[in-house]
C-alpha cells in the first residue's frame, strides 16, 4: 500500500480518525511512519499529535518541523498543546512559544506556570460562564450567537461577579427548563471546584468518586480561569493505574512499548542495579553457613522454596497495600484492621506449605530437615504478610511512594529472613 | 459520634454525597457499620450502594433485607441496579427479581441475559432517540415537555424507523443552533455503535481512543437498545488496568483491601500453590549438581544471584508486553521488531551486570567462578528477555489472559535456565 501509490494512501488515511491515524503511525516502522508523515505534510491534522506515544511524538514534532509545529500548537485546545510541549527542551519550548500567536503563547506560558502533573496542565482554557441571573433563554440566545465557543462542552458555570464559580447546570438541565427559569434556581450549588495547583492523581479521584463530566479549576483567589473535562481524566485514571504496576516491576514511570533501545536500557538498569544489592546482600547471609551446607547439601537445594515462597506471599499482600494507599482505601482508621488480617493470612498459608512440604522433606531426606523446612516456611509467610504492609504503610507515612521502592525492601525482607530462618535453624539443630 | 448521639450523626450523614458515605461505611469496623445503616434505615439512598466495594456491599445489602433491596432497585438507573445484582447468587437474585416491578423485572432480565463483563450489562436502558427529520426546536420541546426522561445525557441519538442509530447530536451542539435546523443536518453520522455482546475491555479501549462521552448499544439487528456513558467506562478502565497487577501479582482479579480472611487465603493459595511447583522444578534442578556444590559451596553462595536477576529482569519485559498487549499496543505487525529490541536490552544488561558480578566474584572467590558467573548471567538475561516476550505472545495466541499466568511460566524458565547454566557450566569447567 504505502510503496508507490502516494494518492490511493493519503485518501485512504484522509478518510481516518486522528486517533487511528495515530495507532497507524505507532504501529509502522520508522521508514514507513516518516514517508506516511512526508505525504500527509501539507494537510497534517494536528489532532493527531496528542493520541502519539512519546517516543513516536517525538520522531513526528522533529520532522515536521518547529514552523509546522506552531501552527498546530495554535490549532489545538490549550490543554492538547501544553501536553504536547510541556515535555519538551527549554530551548525547543522557548523558540515554539515565539513562533506562536501572542494570545496563544500567553495562555500556553500561564498554563506552563503550574507544575507538572497538576490541575493547572490538565485544564483546557476555554469555557462557558455566566452569571446567575441570566434565564435560560438569555443563554441559549448566547450559546447560539457567540462564534468561538469551545466545540465540546457538558455543563455551564455559574460565576458570581468576581468570576468565582458558585454553581453548575448540566446541559441536558438546562434543556429540559422553559426559557423564563433563572439559571440560579437550576444550577447545582455544591460546585467541586479544583485548585490549579492540585496533583492529577488527586483531579482523578475526584472526578472517579462523584462521577464528574466536568470541573471548574479556580486560581489562588478562587477564581474560575479552566475546566477539566473527563476525556483529560480517563486519560490520567489509566496513566495512574497503570504507573504503579510499571514502577513495582522496575521499568520506570510510563509503559511505551515503542521506546527505543537506549532508553529502555536506561530505565530498567536502576532497578536491576538496586536488585543486585539485594542478591549480594542474600549472598552474604547464605555465606555465613558455608560450613553447614557443606555438610548437609540438601539444604542448598530446599533453600530456594523457603525465599520464593515468602517473596510471592510478600507481593501478593504488598500488590493490596500499594493500590488501596493510590485509592486512598488504606487508611490510619483500617490499617491495624487489615494489617491483623495479612498476618492471619500469612500464618494460615505458612502453615498449610509449610506442613506439606516439610512432610515431603522429611520424606525424602529426614525428619529433622522436615521440621526445620516447616519453621522456616511459617516464619517467612508471616513475615512476608507483616512486612507487605508495614512497608509500603512506611514509606507513605515518608511522602515516599510505595509503588517506586517498596518492592525491594519486601524481597531483601523476606530473602533475609528465609535464608537466615532455614539456614541457622539447620544449624541449631543439625550440627 | 457514633455512639450515643443518634439525631446528630444521622443529619451529619444526611448531608453527604452518596459516594462519600459508601466511603465512610467501608473505613467503619463492622460494628460501626452495622449501627450506621440502622440509623438510616428508613431513609437509606440507594445511590449508595453501587458505590460500596464487593465484601461491605454484601453485608449491608444482607443487613438491609430484601425487601428494602428490592425498593432500591428500581429507584436506581438500569445499569447500577444490574451491576448490584449480577453478583448475587441465583436464589436470591430469584426473590429479587420477583420482588421488584413488573416494568424493572422485565429490563433487569433483558440485560442479566448478556454475558458478564460485556456491553450489555454496563449499559443503561433509558435513552433519548429521535427521528432525524425532527428540528432542533422540536426536539427541545420534547425534552422540556416529557417527563420521566433520564437525570444525566451528553447527546441525543438519531434513529432510522426501524430504530437503527443513523446519527447523534451533542447537546453542546443542539443548544448552538436555531430553532429551525434539522437533526439531519447537524448530526454526527459515524456512530460507533457497540454491539451489546462487546467485551467490557474493549468498550473501554473505544471509549479511551476516541473520547466518547456516551456511545448506543444495539442488539443482533442493529437495533438501538441502551447507552453507555463515560461514568461506567471510567470504573472499567481503573478495574482492567488494576486486573492486570492483581493477576500477575496472584490476587485473584479484583484488589479489595475489605475482603475477608476466608476469602483472601482463598484467593491466594492457588497461586502459592503453583509458585510452590515451580520452586520444586528448581529444588530439583539444584539436586542434579549436590555432588558439584558439595566440593564447591560458593557456588550455593552465588548461584541466588543469577536466578533474582534473572527473574526480575524478565518481570520487566513481561509487564511491558502484558500492557501492550491489553492496550492493543503489541500486535503481529511490531512484534518481531520489540522483540528484538527486547533481546538486545538483555545482551546489554546481562554484559553490564555479568562483567560487574564476575569481576568481583574473580577476586573474592577465583576466576574461573567470575567467568562462570559472567556467562551464566549474560545467558539467563537474554533468556529473560525472550522468554518475558514470547510467554505472553505464546498464551495470547492461545487466547489465555496473560496477566494470569505468563508470570509463573517466567520465572519457572529463568529460574530453571539460571540455576542449570551456573551450575552446569560450573561443573564442567571446574570439577
């Protein structure tokens, strides 16, 4: 298809989505994804750009070009453009944001002002707002004669004189009410309204909890100056969701399943460094039994259950701990709760492996080692239980999140305590 | 404040937001809880109870009886009312359904009838539809003059007399035009009509591709029959981004820090189970080189490290691959090319990690265990990455969810590969 037939293939993406052009470019090689880009220069729908993973954004923005660029920048709602340049260099940024119109480089550089991952970057700039004694046939007249209304919009602001958000109408509210009902004796009076300056993962939550279509966000002096829309949300939801099971497994902040070779090196190395630590640290403490596996070599080959066992046990209940902290269901009030019942948990399990496969141990090799493996295995289990929520509940209480780190204290844990358990119990009692 | 002061704490109730008390009833111990539901029992808000998780929802639903169950129901939309009851064993759901109106029986069993997790059981059944030769003052009229027509929509859908979607028109769109324009002409006519038997996940991946605020659901024949909003799509996107974590971590498919004791050791034990069989397959293999590490115990020193890397850098690639191929982001088109990419993270990690350990282990122990541990680890990282690809590919294929059992299969390969090449090799360069 893309080989020769230059007109055949721009009709046919013409035709696309800008989300599915986007799948399209992601999926091509580099070679295809620049030629396909190249044929559609002159028409390049800018909509596209924000539906780009990272790394093929990039590869996108840098061929088209910073003159392309700015054009897109000022096409695009203010929130699409500030997700578009908020990544990039300071000088890339800096040289973009004089190519743009003043109106729109001004409200890119306002939205710039607030911090990453906050409600300040996740707003779009345009929005409905009217004052409190206006009927709903004033407003309808306004939607209907005003030119350059945003194109998607679910409800209306209520502002008081000030421009300070004191209630919502939902459309299909405002739809449903004859033209002569004021928009005060309609409107929702408990407007959530966000700070800007409130983190992305807390503007989830929110709009999760109360099933929102949309917020006001308010500046410093509760005034309205944005609006985040669920369409930004779903997005974050999904980023939030799936950022802690990326950083449990060691592969950095963000899923990109396009990165390049280089980056992706770079990311896991860290973590693989940090688990060496651990190995070499479990390697010391095995090393402090050398004299008894020497005698007794059945214990380095049972010594791997007893560690893999507690670590998955450990992860099982760390996996709970680190998503009910993100949701907030993890609380001072319940944790002693949930932390007596890990424990339970633990010690049942610890004693349902650790009869069985002390059992077959004592089997096959001897009775003595069987009651050791059992020891081990039920110290360990109940470790792992105490240990999966007492850390990431630590490192929370520190403003650490739980989701980067905890994951490799739990496996020294429990690494430690098996090895330490399995191998100086056999010594205690062996030797 | 909950105890004694009756009157008070009800009104303190009184004034929230449904989801804040669902919240609140699930930080309360169960006492608490028990006592809180019976202060409110006559005035219970049923819009409370689709907001409870799994194990508190179910006690409160006993606690409240059938009776006031049933009542709740069909005050609630369609699609909270299902989501209720779909859970509940098949007696009781019986005496349920019997219990409620005739009108809510019958739309209750229409929708139980689809298959679980799909369209048909998100949807919510009542909907707006008009004719596309209808104007747009005509159909404000008909919103303000029907009664009985649903709390919250974002867009009105177009139907063919046969009821078939042709079109939708968001309201922001019906409120910027006149009176006198058709629905005709305003319309969106590529509706991406969801047939009602589409899985839930890929529900959500439309929804999160291209923004939809609400989408209809049809039956068989094309018909209109329900719509789905952003609101339920959001819980879907949470709940499969955080099934993938809790199936790889052996959490069964949902996290919820409320379960029970019972039912969390059930939960967890299967997976143990199966860890346990794969720490026996490496138990097994350690026990074909007894003789090796009898003569040399460094080995059973080191021999951890090559396994831990191993594992945790094939846990990297496999969650990766995992998201990808949830998202649709991992297709036979780019496979071969991450693959490699994959392959050649591996090379470089292991030489990095290989030279740096096998360096050491030169020094502390001798060099012919620093070359053997170099190559052991070198091999196992590579293997990692392979394997982290090609186990979730394979179980793809075989339309096996991978998030539920690529991990096992992982860390059997390079527990198995790590162990067998450091000791094999071991054995035959140093004995």
């Amino acid at each position: 298809l893309d080989e020769g037939d230059a007109p055949t293939a721009r009709m046919l993406v013409a035709e696309l989505h800008a989300a599915d052009i986007a799948d399209l470019l992601e999926r091509l090689s580099g070679e295809e994804r620049r030629a396909l880009v190249e044929l559609q220069r002159d028409g390049f729908d800018p909509e596209i750009l924000p539906h780009l993973g990272g790394n093929v954004r990039d590869q996108v923005i840098a061929q088209l070009g910073p003159r392309a660029l700015a054009e897109a920048l000022s096409e695009l709602d203010s929130d699409d453009a500030i997700y578009l340049i908020e990544d990039l260099d300071d000088d890339i940024q800096a040289a973009l944001l004089a190519a743009v119109p003043p109106a729109t480089r001004r409200a890119l550089e306002e939205s710039l002002a607030y911090p990453e991952y906050s409600a300040g970057r996740l707003m779009q700039r345009d929005l409905i707002a009217m004052p409190a004694f206006w009927t709903v046939g004033r407003a309808i007249d306004f939607l209907r004669e005003t030119p350059d209304l945003p194109e998607e919009f679910y409800e209306i602001f209520v502002v008081d004189p000030r421009h300070k958000p004191i209630g919502s109408v939902p459309l299909a509210r405002m739809l449903r009410h004859p033209r002569k009902v004021l928009l005060r004796d309609i409107m929702d009076r408990d407007v959530d309204a966000i700070a800007a300056a409130t983190d992305q993962e807390e503007v989830a939550r929110l709009f999760r909890h109360y099933s929102l279509a949309s917020a006001p966000v308010v500046d410093d002096q509760g005034r309205l100056i944005g609006v985040i829309t669920f369409d930004d949300v779903v997005d974050v939801i999904q980023e939030e969701a799936e950022e802690d099971m990326a950083l449990m497994a060691g592969v950095g902040s963000e899923v990109d399943v396009n990165a390049g070779l280089v980056s992706v090196v770079r990311q896991r190395i860290a973590w693989l460094g940090v688990n060496l630590g651990t190995a070499l640290m479990v390697s010391s403490v095995i090393s402090l039994f050398e004299a008894t596996i020497e005698q007794i070599v059945a214990l380095a080959v049972l010594m791997p259950i007893v560690a893999s066992m507690g670590g998955n046990a450990g992860t099982q209940t760390l996996t709970v701990a680190v998503r009910a902290l993100a949701l907030k269901e993890l609380t001072p009030s319940n944790a002693m709760r949930i932390l007596t019942r890990e424990v339970g948990v633990g010690t049942i399990n610890g004693l349902v492996f650790g009869i069985a496969v002390g059992a077959v141990a004592a089997v096959i090799f001897d009775p003595f080692i069987g009651g050791v493996l059992f020891c081990a295995l039920l110290a360990n289990l109940v470790t792992a239980g105490l240990a999966g929520m007492l850390i990431p509940l630590a490192l929370d209480r520190l403003k650490v999140d739980p989701a980067v780190s905890a994951g490799v204290f739990l496996t020294a844990v429990t690494d430690v305590v098996g090895f330490f358990a399995f191998l100086g119990l056999a010594q205690l009692v062996l030797l």
